[in-house]
C-alpha cells in the first residue's frame, strides 16, 4: 500500500515563499508528482520528479530524496492565485496514482 | 486546453436511481483511464482503473456491482452509480495518462459534481 503525509495547510502573505513537504512509505515506487486544485475543481498538473534533485517550472520547483522517501514544492513569489490545495501523488508503474491528504495554502495581502 | 472532459459536470438525481458519468480524451488514445472520487475537504481516493477492452480493475473497498465502469473506445470510459444513495454524492473524476514531450502525465478531467436527495 502507500502512505503519503503533508501538513494540512500553511497560511503565508503574498511574495513569500512556501514548502510543502511530502514523505511517503509505498510498496513501489516510480516519482512523484503535485497537483493543484482550487475550490471546486479538478487537479491540475504542476511538477513530477522521477529523480532524485529539483525540478523547477517557473516560481513553482519540486524536490526529491528517493533515499528518504522525501520530497517537496516550493512555491515563490506568492500571489492571491496561489491559494488551493496541493497534493503529493506518488505513481506506481502502471500511472496509478495514490494522493496525500492535501495541504491547502492561503495567501494573504 | 483540455485534453480530457466529463460530462456532465454536475448532476442531481433521486436515491435510488442510476446515474452514468461520460469521461472522453480529447486528443489522445486512452487504454487506461482512472477514476476518483473525492470527499469535501478530503484527498482523491482511486476507485477503479478503467481498461479498454477488458474489466476494471476495483480498489479495494469499492463495491464493483455498484459503480460499474465501461471503458467502450479507446478515448471514452464511463462510470455508473447504481441505485444511488445519498451517502454517494461526492466529486467524480478522471484521469488519462499521456505521454507528452518525453513525460508521463496524468491528465484529469474537470470533475462531476454527483448530488443524491
């Protein structure tokens, strides 16, 4: 089975930046992904790491530490848009993805 | 723009009735398609892998008699509460992988906002 965990939500004021962790357990393994999504609609794609280091699309990057079962986004320069939930997905070989909990950001002015 | 759509994107129906929920790639041929549900203020949870040509494939848990998938076409998967109730009403969605620019990626549609009274 797998296991992901994220905080639950982390509050930051616009232009800050942002980490959101992710640690996982999972019986396999091959990347991990973070996916956005406002209130009421579907995820979107932002970032998938199937190495170890960073990934990085625009002011969002992405880590990970296969070795520690560890990853993280990193959101900069935040604006009022940023505000959602972001979610950890670990894929397995066959595209399933399992998802974390989420963790739901707001921006402040 | 979108690369896979659902429809419709929002649906209330009486308990007891059955409500079927369309999941198409736009572009792209789709063996494999997937399908979550999701709770207010809750993750994703995967229900089933949809298989072109073959039967879904039910996460534990998920009651296969009860949400039955069809996976018709290469581009079109569909999802069928039966006798609905209203501890079913949730947000249904898909996903399609693709594989664009060297990547692998999961596309999700928009979602199905599923309301049993």
């Amino acid at each position: 089975g797998q296991s992901l965990e994220q905080p639950s939500e982390v509050t930051a004021v616009e232009g800050a930046i942002v980490q959101i962790n992710c640690t996982y357990q999972t019986s396999g393994f091959y990347g991990l992904s973070w996916y956005q999504q406002h209130d009421g609609g579907a995820p979107t794609f932002l970032s998938y790491n199937g190495l170890d280091g960073l990934e990085e699309t625009g002011r969002f990057s992405s880590f990970l530490s296969r070795s520690d079962s560890y990853g993280y986004l990193l959101l900069q320069e935040l604006q009022m848009k940023d505000s959602a939930s972001y979610f950890c997905a670990v894929r397995a070989d066959d595209y399933k993805l399992s998802f974390g909990a989420g963790t739901t950001v707001t921006v402040r002015a | 723009g979108a690369v896979v759509s659902q429809h419709p994107s929002w649906v209330i129906c009486k308990s007891g009735t059955s409500v079927k929920i369309e999941c198409r790639s736009l572009d792209f041929q789709a063996t494999t398609m997937f399908w979550y549900r999701q709770f207010p203020k809750q993750s994703l949870m995967l229900m089933a892998t949809s298989n072109e040509g073959s039967k879904a494939t039910y996460e534990q848990g998920v009651e296969k008699d009860k949400f039955l998938i069809n996976h018709a076409s290469l581009t079109l998967s569909t999802l069928t509460v039966t006798s609905a109730h209203p501890e079913d009403s949730s947000f249904y969605i898909c996903s399609a992988p693709r594989i664009r620019e060297g990547a692998r990626e999961q596309y999700f549609g928009p979602g199905t906002r599923l309301t049993v009274t």
